[in-house]
C-alpha cells in the first residue's frame, strides 16, 4: 500500500506520459574504484531530456553480466520551465554498479523508441551507450576518468542565426577529448563536427525542423602509459597510437530546433549575450564538500526580455532569477555537494531564454573536493602586462616551501613569514597563453617538486593552477557612464598590453586630469592636452596614432565627425605633436564643438603597436596620403592592429563668446574624402548641417590665451583601480587540483 502510495507521487512528479518521445540525454561518471574486495564501484549520473514534463528514464543494462548489483536511486528534474506546456525539462538519475572481479571493461546501454519527431522522421529509435576501461594508468595510478559533458534540454536557434554550439568535453585525466558521430548516427547536412574542438559549425544551408545530433566523446591520452588490469595483464598506450580504442567512449544526443530566420542576428539584439561576470565555456570550478557553491550569469538583450535561464545541472542545484533594467537579467546557482559527491566533475550548462530565441550554450565543470583541499588560499591579481600569485601560508600548513615552484622552475617564488608570492610576465617563468574564445588565457601553476635523488616522498604534494583571463578587446562604448581611460587588448603575438588616454592640465604632461572631473568642462579657445601611453612587456615598442577623430558622442562611427588625425597625417591645424617618449604619443589641440544643438566632444584614436626593427611596419611609416599603396612585407613587421580607444567627453560650458573672438570664427567644411576648406568670410556659429557635408566651428583666433582650468580638474588616477578591479573578479584559482596525499604509496 504504502508503496504504491510511494510509486503514485513519483509518477506524478515525473508526469510519465503514455507517449515516451526521447529528447536527448548524457552521462558523467565519477572516478571508478576499486573495493577491497577486487569489485569495481562505478557511479555515472544520468541526464535526461524532455519538453512538456520530465519523462520517466528507463534503466541501463550492463553487458554480458558484468555487473553484480545495479542500483538506480529515483530520477528528479533538475530544471524545468515555469509554463504550462514546458519547453524543456530535464531530469537526473544516479546509478551505482558493482562490476564483477577480473573485468578489463565496462559497457553499459539502454534504447528506445523513439526520438520525437524530427527531420529524419518519426519513429527514429535511440541507444545510450557509454564503455569505459577498467584498468589502472601508469601516470595517474587510478582507473581512467570519462569526459564529462552534457547539454541543456531545449537548443533553439533562428535558421539565419545558427553559426557554432560549442560542446563541454572536459576530462579529469587531462586527456584530450575527441568527439565523434556516433555509430550509425545520421550526419546534419550544413553543419561540420570539428572533432578536437567538439564544436558544430554551420558550413552550409541547414533546414528548419528538429535535428538529432549523436555523438560519443572520447578520450585520448597524450603521454605514453601503462595500464594494468586486474588479472595483472598490461597494456602500453603510445601517445602516437591512433588505432588504439579510447580508454572511454560516452555517448551524448541532443536535438536542436531550428526554428525561422528573424531580423537582426547580432548577440545581445534579439538573442541574449552574455556579460562578463559569466564564467567562460569550459572553466573549472571549484566545490567543496559541504559548503554552498555558486554560479553567477548575467545576460542581456536589448530588443527583447529575458524570461529565465535554462540550466542542466545537478540534482538539488537552485536557481534565482532576477531580471534588471536595460534587458539585463542574471541567475545564481546554488548547490552544497554531499559526502557522496566527492571527487565528482559536474558538467553545468546555461542558456539565457527569450520568449523566442536564446542565447549560446556556456558549460562550465564543477569539481568538488573536500574542504581541506581547497582551504588553500590564493588571490591572484591581473595586471596588463603581469600576475601576481599569493598564497597564505597558513592555508596549507603541510606543504614545505623549499620544494614549491612554477612551472618554469628557474623563476623563484618568494615568501615572507605569512605569505608566498609569485610574480611573472605573460611571457616568462613557463606561462602559457591560451585562446578561449573572445578570451585570452595566462595560465601558469605552483606545483611541489621531487628531487631526483628520492626515492619516497614522505611530503605532502600540491598543484595550484591559476591563470588571468582577458578579453581580446574591451568594448568601449558599452562602459560610457564611467569615463575610460583605460583600454587592455591581446594579440596572440604581442601578449596582453595597454593604453591609457588622458587628458592632462598643461602642456608639461604631467598632471591628470582626474576620472571624477569627467565631463571635462572647457572652453571655446581653451587648448587642450591629451596624451595616450602604451604599456606592453615587449621591449622598446613604439605607439603610432593612426587616426583621432572627434565625434559628438561616444560613437566613433556617428556620421557627424571630425578627423584631427588621419591615415597618419596631421588634419586639424591647431593640433601640435608634442616630444614624448616612444610608447606616448602628447598632443595639444584647440577646444572646438560641433555646430548644432552639441555641447560634448568626444575624440576616438585608432592606435597601434610596433616592434623596433622594421621599416615597414605602420609605425616607421608615418604620414600615408595614400594608405592603400603602404609598402607591406608579410612576417617582416610586427605590430598590433589598429585599436579604437576613446576619451570624453569635453563638455562646453555656456561662457559666452567674447565678440572679438566671433568676429574670426571660421567655419570648416569638409566631408570624408575632400580636404578641408576653410570658409570665409565667416558663418553664423549656428550654420545649419546639409546632407552630404557638415559643418563644424571652431575659433581659430589664438590671440586669447588659453583658460585656466576650472576648480574641477583635480590630479589623481583612479579608473586603474576600478579596471582591474574588474578583471581580478573575473580571474580565479582554478583547479586547485592539490594532490594531497601524505605519500606516495609504495
Ligand atoms: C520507469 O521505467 C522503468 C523501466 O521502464 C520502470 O521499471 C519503472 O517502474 C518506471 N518508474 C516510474 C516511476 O514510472
Ligand atoms: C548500427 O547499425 C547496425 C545495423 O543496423 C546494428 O547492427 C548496430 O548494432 C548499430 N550500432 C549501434 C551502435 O547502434
Ligand atoms: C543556401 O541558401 C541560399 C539562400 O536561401 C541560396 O541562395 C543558396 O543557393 C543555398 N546554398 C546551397 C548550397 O543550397
Ligand atoms: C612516446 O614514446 C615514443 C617512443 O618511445 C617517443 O618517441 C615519444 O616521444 C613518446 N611520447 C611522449 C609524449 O612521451
Ligand atoms: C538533495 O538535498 C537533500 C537535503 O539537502 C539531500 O538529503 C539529498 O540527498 C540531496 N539529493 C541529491 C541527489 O544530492
Ligand atoms: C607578506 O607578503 C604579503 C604579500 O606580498 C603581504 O600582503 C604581507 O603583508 C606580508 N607579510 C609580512 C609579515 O610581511
Ligand atoms: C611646465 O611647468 C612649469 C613649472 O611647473 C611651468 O613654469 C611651465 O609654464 C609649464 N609649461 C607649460 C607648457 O605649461
Ligand atoms: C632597445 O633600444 C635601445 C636603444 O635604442 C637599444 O640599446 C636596445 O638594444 C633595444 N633593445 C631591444 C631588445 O631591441
């Protein structure tokens, strides 16, 4: 009775339909073990796929009776959308099986019919598969781990807008993951698999309807190893080997609705984008043990509302939803691993949702250690051109210091009697760059070392990994309500490095003029100071103006601009280059505003790096009346290209113009492509803008000495604060996989 009681409240909170359609599923496993009593213990966990409720999920069977016991606990959604027919719905069972003594492998599979209906049909029947090796390698002395992925339940993308889905595949052994259509899985036509980035592409025309995608990923070691088995046979894996099976091979299937074309296809218009404070797709993070783990993302889009976020991740994991003016929206995951999560890798994946559309698929893996392990505590600070790692002593009361290093070992940490400290370029002590999308990764490690000479180490081991992160190129525009004036980019080949704009109080350079003092208050006739300094790692590099330009908002492109600098070439006769170092570039120039109902200017530089050496690069060759006949040399020059960085705005305050002045007001017409022409006799100062030409007013008269700066310009830099500020909250230890073992047994 009580059962059945039991049984009757499941299916409900399941809501099992009569009419099971598969969406898709996949399966993670927790590191096997080995029982003292030569018993394998394998635990996977199971996502399943559905829309409408989450449906029932049937059980795994275990190949040629492998398995011994079998036991599955009750499946629960995970996530499910607030709505009365729900687009998706996703649920997550655990399974634990006992595989017999003296078994080299593990397969496991369920099937079904069938798909919902899709392009291939209806009626297409599913397998689940997963195979995993049972033996213990030679580098990590445990049995090998899978790769770890999973997908929301509901992917939907506009067929005009369909561009990459980027899968998670991580794997705890560091092996590299390959992903693969599965055997007799039907290939999308349009879409290319890239096997080794386990990303869909879109190469061709792709149909609207519903599309299976059924892929197994497997693992591939990248060291030579042993692995030895139960019954004491061994097997030795050459990195080289190809036709070598996969230690692991998991299947994970998905569908993806493509749904009709809409207008504007841009991230962040229609389709949700999302902003930085979201960790990046593939970051590890960190869980511990008993204590509550968040996940913090933030999207936006400004042409429609953001109704939820879309998450596949472990059972008993909340979400909060707030939405936030100006289509901003964000969720907080929260999740307290148990004991019995230890060592588990958790793939977690979010989409943002519209009513129509949503935003990319990020997955993040969650690791969860227990607390001692990740109590070591470690700040690490991103600068442009540095890190810095510091790690508190006390965290790690065990670990000697002597035998802690970088992965470059010739660069040393210091400590004091609290403290250990690391200090390294982007370019030296071992750190390596890494692409990650519209990120550029610095990743470098602490490690604790042997010394050749021991045979046994009775000390306890660590491995810290840490990295910064930095976009490729900060958006401007978007940051207008503090005024910038620091830019940080990365190249590939110069690293990460950085301008600063400013605008200084006199023609010495010397004194700032303070973030807070922005707008900057001037006046007609008044000169102006500006000054841009590069900062890079790169030895003796040298800053090139290629264009400033004025503009009467924070939009470079607005229409209505005025070219102080172009191609090089000086255009704005009051403007005067004054001596700098290489990496500055100081200018002063006349205030001016544009005609018109405009009190604020903005001037926006496209600056460029070079390195020294060669007469070909942009930087040697100047002024260019016509820049598409520049003299190249492929390889020969290195330099950045050209970024935009803006400074502004300079705000006229209402000072009455003096009558004198008036009299030898000029007006400057000019369009893009004809140099300019100074009109005379002199215009209204509110000559009216014609299509095709502006106009743009200036006082040319320099008989009037130039206007003490208000009150308002104070001296201090503080946006430098703020910008790193930003960017140290985006940086984290990751993967504070600390080994701590006090021996290695033997
Ligand atoms: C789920 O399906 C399995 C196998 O199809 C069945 O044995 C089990 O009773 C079902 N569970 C529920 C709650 O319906
Ligand atoms: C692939 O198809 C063949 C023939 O239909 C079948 O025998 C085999 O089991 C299928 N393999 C998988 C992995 O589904
Ligand atoms: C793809 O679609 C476009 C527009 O519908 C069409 O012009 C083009 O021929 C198609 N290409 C292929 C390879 O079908
Ligand atoms: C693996 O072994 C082969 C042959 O001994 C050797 O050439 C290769 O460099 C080794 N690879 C690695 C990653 O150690
Ligand atoms: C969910 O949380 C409850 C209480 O916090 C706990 O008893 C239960 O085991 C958890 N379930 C899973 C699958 O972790
Ligand atoms: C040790 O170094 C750290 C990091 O540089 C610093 O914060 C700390 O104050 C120093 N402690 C002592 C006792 O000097
Ligand atoms: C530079 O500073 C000196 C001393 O502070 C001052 O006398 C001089 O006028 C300044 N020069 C300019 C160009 O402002
Ligand atoms: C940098 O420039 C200085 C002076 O021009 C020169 O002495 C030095 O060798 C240069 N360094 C490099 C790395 O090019």
């Amino acid at each position: 009775m009580e059962a059945g009681v039991v049984f009757l409240l499941l299916l409900a909170s399941l809501g099992v339909a009569l009419t099971d359609t598969f969406h898709g599923d996949s399966i993670s496993f927790m590191p096997p073990k080995r029982n003292s009593d030569g018993t394998y213990k394998v635990t996977f966990f199971h996502r399943q796929n559905s829309k409408g409720n989450c449906k029932n999920e049937s059980t795994f069977t275990c190949d040629d009776g492998v398995c011994t016991t079998f036991s599955k606990s009750s499946v629960l959604p995970t996530d499910k959308e607030v709505a009365t027919n729900p687009r998706w719905c996703q649920s997550e069972g655990r399974t634990t099986a006992t595989v017999s003594t003296n078994k080299n492998s593990l397969t496991l599979r369920r099937s079904g019919c069938c798909w919902e209906p899709n392009v291939q049909g209806v009626g297409v029947s599913w397998t689940s598969f997963a195979e995993l090796d049972l033996g213990t390698r030679s580098d990590t002395r445990s049995i090998n781990s899978c790769p770890v992925t999973t997908t929301v339940s509901s992917l939907r993308v506009p067929q005009n807008c369909f561009s990459k889905i980027r899968l998670l595949a991580y794997d705890p052994d560091r092996d590299k993951v390959r992903c693969r259509y599965a055997l007799n899985a039907t290939q999308v036509p349009g879409i290319t698999l890239d096997e080794t980035a386990c990303t869909l592409t879109k190469t061709g025309n792709i149909t609207t309807g519903v599309h299976l995608f059924v892929l197994t990923m497997e693992d591939v070691t990248t060291k030579n190893i042993t692995v030895t088995y139960a019954d004491k046979t061994t097997t030795y894996r050459e990195e080289s080997n190809t036709r070598l099976p996969p230690l692991c091979k998991v299947k994970v299937q998905f569908s993806v609705e493509v749904t009709d074309s809409i207008p504007n296809c841009e991230m962040g218009h229609v389709q949700p984008t999302f902003l930085s404070r979201t960790p990046s797709h593939g970051d590890v993070l960190h869980a511990t043990v008993g204590q509550t783990f968040q996940l913090y993302a933030q999207a936006q889009a400004a042409h429609s509302t953001i109704q939820d976020f879309q998450v596949s991740g472990p059972h008993n994991m909340t979400k909060a939803f707030k939405d936030d003016q100006f289509g901003k929206a964000e969720v907080t995951l929260s999740w307290m691993p148990q004991q019995s999560d230890l060592n588990r890798f958790v793939p977690v994946c979010f989409t943002a949702e519209t009513k129509k559309t949503q935003s990319e698929m990020r997955c993040v893996v969650v690791m969860v250690t227990q607390s001692s392990i990740t109590q070591v505590r470690a700040k690490v600070q991103c600068e442009p051109n540095k890190m810095t790692v510091v790690l508190e002593k006390a965290s790690i009361p065990d670990i000697d210091e002597n035998f802690l290093q970088l992965r470059d070992p010739s660069c040393s940490l210091t400590s004091n009697s609290t403290h250990i400290t690391g200090v390294m370029s982007f370019t030296t002590c071992g750190t390596k760059l890494e692409e990650k999308g519209d990120f550029i990764v610095f990743k470098n490690e602490i490690n604790s070392f042997v010394l050749p000479s021991e045979v046994i180490v009775r000390r306890k081991t660590v491995k810290i990994d840490f990295s910064c992160q930095f976009p490729k190129a900060i958006e401007i525009s978007s940051y207008y309500s503090v005024r910038n004036s620091d830019y940080i980019f990365t190249e590939s080949s110069f690293g990460s490095f950085g301008y600063t704009f400013e605008i200084f109080r006199d023609g010495n350079f010397t004194k700032k003029v303070e973030a807070s003092a922005y707008p900057v208050e001037v006046k007609l006739l008044q000169t102006i100071y500006m000054g841009i300094e590069a900062t890079s790692e790169l030895p003796n590099v040298t800053v090139f103006v290629e264009s400033c330009k004025a503009t009467p908002d924070d939009n470079p492109d607005n229409a209505l601009s005025y070219d102080l600098i172009k191609n090089g070439c000086i255009r704005d006769e009051t403007l005067k280059v004054a001596e700098s170092p290489q990496t500055e570039f100081r200018f002063q120039v006349q205030a001016f505003k544009f005609t018109g109902n405009y009190d604020q200017v903005y001037v926006t530089c496209s600056v460029i790096l070079c390195e020294p050496g060669s007469q070909f690069s942009r930087c040697a060759q100047g002024c260019l009346k016509d820049p598409s006949r520049r003299r190249r040399r492929r390889g020969l020059s290195k330099e950045t290209v050209g970024h935009y960085i803006t400074q502004g705005p300079l705000q006229f305050v209402g000072q009455p113009v003096p009558k004198a002045a008036e009299e030898g007001l000029n007006v400057v017409m000019q369009n893009d492509d004809v140099p300019a022409t100074v009109i005379s006799p002199p215009a209204a100062p509110d000559t009216k803008s014609s299509k095709g030409s502006w106009e743009f007013k200036r006082m040319l008269s320099s008989n009037v000495t130039a206007v003490v700066l208000g009150s308002a310009f104070l001296v201090s830099v503080m946006l430098l604060a703020v910008v790193i500020h930003r960017y140290s909250r985006k940086t984290r230890v990751e993967d504070t996989k600390a080994l701590i073992a006090s021996d290695y047994e033997n």
